[in-house]
C-alpha cells in the first residue's frame, strides 16, 4: 500500500471517529529488518547477475547493465569494509556462481564450494539487476487553447539480493529500487515522443545502483526514526492515552492490560491496538505485531494498517 492511499484510509478513519483519536508523535530505534547474530560477522560478497540472460544483446546497453551491477554490489561490499561489526572475506565475480536460468537461489553445492574457498558466517548475492525508464505524459492547454505534451521519463533501477548464513539457508531476499528524473521531452501532435536510449546513462545508472547497495546494508542495522501513529483516546482509554502521550509507557500498559482482556470487543481491541503502538514506540516490534493482531482479529482498522508497517521489521 502506498504511502499517499494510507494516509487517506487514516484520514477516513479519524473522520468516522474523531472524538476517539488521538495523534502519538514517536522518537524510538527500531531493529533491523535483517536480524543475524553476533556470530555471523564474516561476510562473503557474490555478484550472480547473469547479463547472458539479459532479453537483449546491444553490446552498449550490455555493458551499462554490467557495470550497474557491479556498482551495486561494490557499494554493499563497501558498507560492510565500513561497518566496524562485520569483516567482508572476499568479493566473488567470477562465473562459477552467475544463474544459469531466473530465480535459481544458490544450491548446496555452490554455497559448501564458496565456503571452501572463503569461510563464511554469511553470503551477501547481488541476484538480479534492472535498469528501465519510466514515461508519463504531461498535457498542458496552453493560453491559445492549443494542447502541448511533454514526456516525461524517470530512469529506474532495480537491485535484488539474498542473504543466506553459511548452511545456505535464505536469512533474507528483497528487491531494492531508485529512481531519477532523467529528461523530458515535447511531444509532436500525432507522432511518439522518441525515448533516451539506456547505452548513454550508464552514469545515472551507476549513481542509482551504488545507492541500492548502500540501502541494502541499512538493513542490517538497527533506524532510528521519528514518526507519528493514530491512537485511541476516549472513554476508558481515556487515563491510559494521557501516560502514552506523556511517554510513560508502563503505566499505560498497566491500565490498557486489563481493558485488552475485557468481555467489550471494541473496547478491547482499540486497547489491544494502544498497546500494539506502545510496543512499537519501545521498539519491542515482536509484542507490537502480537498486540496488532489481536486487535486486527477482532476487526480494527487502524490496527489492520499498522500490521504491514510492523511486519517489515526483524522481531529482534
């Protein structure tokens, strides 16, 4: 769900229910979204994009593919020489690893092969590598009431990794994007508006591929965010929502607790999903999905829009 139509779903609820929301502004550390332990800090980097692959064979538009790639994957590999908790063993590009069809993770055999020449607690894949343009057509009606078009393109990369520990089981696998207004241009009445051509951005390309890989690592890492959550505050939430806008979490759990577990089912699931933001806001993501989703089983809506937000986080 994007961001826009979220705000919009909150904006309906808080109009049907207004006298009961509140607004709770948040400043907490959420964990990883990636959670590994102590012991897996030894980090081997391997680039599997295939370009043989690839639909086309342009040798220009090839090679923007390819060095995108290993942009990507350099940038990761360059988070981890910075990262003080891990230590990367090696950066593997050869072709013993590249896939051989889509999708194809690695097997057991490549994962005991990469360990054997590289002991690892963790293999970091680059899996996949997009570059794209995106169009959208502008229409302006101009003072004469003539209609002029602009083409507006948006160049797009995409970056998808796995993260397997040294056994090759799957800790992790996301696709990662950027993107960047990269021209526009006027469009004839009648005639298609002729595209940039992708063998010449190949430096837009690298810049987007490196911010991939940078985004990547962030994973790891435990985000400190500032954001605000809607809350419920009337009736017998009342006393409660006065500790959790005053941030004294324990004495708003120890009154929502006993609502939480009552016989009235809004009342406690509006509890339930109070309880669910508290959580979040102690950056304890494993109780606020268990609050959540209590509340959301009992038919919250507020609660059923924040459970994909906790669900992007590690429980750790």
């Amino acid at each position: 769900m994007n961001t826009l139509l979220k705000k919009l779903l909150y904006c309906s609820i808080v109009l049907t229910q207004y006298s009961c929301i509140s607004v709770l502004q948040i400043n907490t550390t959420l964990p990883p979204e990636v959670a590994v332990t102590n012991n897996q800090w030894k980090v081997v980097a391997v680039n599997r994009f295939n370009p043989d692959l690839l639909p086309f064979n342009q040798d220009k538009k090839v090679e923007v593919f390819k060095i995108g790639a290993n942009e990507a994957l350099y940038s990761a590999t360059d988070a981890i020489v910075e990262d003080k908790t891990f230590s990367l063993a090696a950066i593997d590009t050869s072709s013993h690893y590249k896939h051989t069809a889509p999708n194809k993770k690695l097997t057991s055999e490549q994962v005991l092969s990469i360990y054997s020449q590289y002991p690892n607690h963790l293999i970091l894949a680059l899996e996949n590598f997009e570059a794209f343009f995106d169009q959208e057509t502008v229409r302006e009606k101009d003072s004469d009431g003539s209609v002029s078009k602009t083409a507006i393109y948006t160049l797009i990369t995409r970056t998808s990794w796995s993260l397997y520990d040294s056994t090759g089981t799957v800790l992790d696998n996301i696709t990662l994007s950027r993107n960047e207004l990269y021209n526009s241009i006027g469009v004839l009445s009648g005639l298609l508006a002729i595209g940039p051509s992708m063998a010449n951005a190949g430096p837009v390309v690298n810049k987007l591929a490196w911010q991939t890989g940078q985004d990547y690592w962030q994973r790891l890492h435990p985000k400190h965010v500032y954001f605000e959550r809607l809350y419920y505050s009337s009736q017998d939430l009342t006393p409660a929502a006065f500790s959790m806008a005053a941030n004294e979490w324990d004495k708003a759990t120890a009154l929502l607790m006993p609502i939480a577990s009552g016989k009235k089912r809004k009342d406690a699931a509006r509890a339930a999903y109070n309880l669910a933001i508290i959580h979040e806001a102690k950056g304890d993501i494993g109780e606020a999905k268990k609050w959540a989703r209590q509340a959301a089983d009992k038919g919250n809506k507020l609660a059923m829009l924040l459970l994909p937000d906790l669900e992007k986080y590690t429980d750790r």
